[in-house]
C-alpha cells in the first residue's frame, strides 16, 4: 500500500509539473505572436480612456450644477406665475382709456414718492440737489368695492367710470405739485397768484405732505362737476379714496391710501 501512494504522488507531481510547462509554452506563443509595438498600442487605448474619464466627469459636474438649479428655477417660475396672475387681476380694474400724465424730469425719478411738497417763497437758485418727486398714485377700486356700497349711493356708476375719474384725480394733483414747485420765472403770468394759493394751502396742516386738487380744478374729461360727478366724489369719500376740507374760498380735494 504503501509503495502505491508514493506512486500516486509521484504521478500527481509528474502531472503537475506537465501542465505548469505546457502554460510556459503557451505564454511564450503569445509573447512571440504580439511585438513590442503593441505597448505602444496600449498606451494610445490608455490615453483615449483617460480622456473620455475626463469627458464624464464633465458631463457629471454639469448635470450636477443643472439638478441644483432646477430648485431655483422652480421657484422662479412660481414667482412669475404669481405675477402674472396679480398682474392680470389689476389689468380688470384699470380704466381702458388713461390719458397720458404731465410729467417733468423731477417727476420721472423713482424716489421719493409720497414726500412733503417743497414750498419756495421767492424762487431763489437751489443750494442742495432737488429729489424726485413720484406723481401722486392711481389708487382704483375694486369690483367688490363698488359692489359692497348700497344700490341708492351706486345708482348707475361702474367701475370704469369711477377707475377714470380717479386718473383724472391723479392728474389735477399731478399738475398742482408741478405749479407749487416751479420757479417764479418759469411760471406763466397767469399762473403766478394760482401758485402762491397753492402753496398756501400745501403748508396748512391738513394737507402738508399729501397730494391734492381744488374744486375748481374739476373740469373733465372724465370728471365733471354733474350729477355724476358729485355721485363719483360722494363714493370715493365713503370708499376712503378722497377726504374734503375747506381753506379759505376753496373746496380741497385731498387723495387719500385705502386701508
């Protein structure tokens, strides 16, 4: 038995000695059937792998930086959206005929909006830089306003006429501010005393700092002193549109922030 299992291992031996030269030999086939050159050709795949490495990681970093402003623009997008619908519910109150408002340069700057009105005794030339002057708001009502009010103090208004008569508002104000803050020189010999009323009336402490028209100011297109008229004037006061006092011989007329 003995002698059996040493020729078995020596068989075993024998064999495995056999497959470890028959795979010398088959590795050296294959050393003599590729050249040297073929480094060559591995080190060319090497640098096209290299840079299509480079070409994915290019396009990783930019599918990144597009996830994260997808967030951005979303809310983008919301907010446009937002817009939009607010932009589309104020085009439903706004009057479809607004004539064109006077403007001079100082009213063209956006700053300084609802400032006090600057009161010139005698013109004389300024020492410090004028600041804008916005002209005074168009403050329209809503449908639900004019629905809230009671059908005797509505009668026949609709809100286009009322939108309207608010832009004819804005505009007597508009030209008032224009008249107290010009320079003597500049004003027309007609408009000299019509200035000084003015600015009398700017200083008293009912009006000072807000924007305002007279009475006599009323002459149209939309606004009239008729029946109508009186009907509009009557609902913006109930609406707190407008508030009415009386300086000297004059009605005044005064614009007011709804609440």
């Amino acid at each position: 038995m003995g002698s059996k299992k040493a020729g078995a291992s020596l068989d075993s031996l024998i064999s495995g000695f056999s497959a470890r030269i028959v795979e010398l030999q088959e590795l050296v086939i294959a050393r003599n059937m590729y050249p040297a050159s073929s480094i060559t050709d591995l080190s060319a795949v090497d640098a096209a792998l290299k840079a299509m490495e480079l070409q994915v990681q290019t396009i990783k970093d930019r599918v990144r930086d597009e996830t994260l402003a997808i967030p951005k623009a979303k809310k983008l997008i919301d907010a446009s959206l937002k817009q939009q619908k607010k932009l589309q519910s104020m085009s439903i109150y706004v009057p479809s005929h607004v004539p064109q408002r006077l403007l001079t340069p100082e009213t063209s700057k956006p700053d300084a909006c609802f400032g006090s009105l600057k009161l010139e005794e005698e013109p004389a030339a300024p020492t410090k830089e004028k600041k804008g002057r916005c002209p005074p708001p168009l403050w329209f009502i809503t449908e639900d306003e004019l629905d809230s009010l009671s059908s005797y103090m509505k009668g026949r208004l609709t809100l286009e006429k009322v939108n309207t008569a608010i832009n004819d508002m804005a505009t007597y104000a508009e030209a008032n501010a224009q008249i107290i803050a010009a320079p003597k020189k500049k004003l027309a010999e007609n408009l000299w005393e019509k200035a000084l009323e003015l600015r009398d009336i700017a200083s008293t402490e009912a009006v000072k700092g807000k924007n305002f028209f007279l009475e006599s100011d009323i002459k149209g297109p939309a606004l009239k002193l008729d029946n109508t008229g009186k009907a509009i004037l009557t609902v913006l006061r109930h609406l707190g549109r407008l508030s009415e006092t009386r300086i000297g011989h004059h009605r005044v007329m005064i614009l007011l922030k709804p609440h």
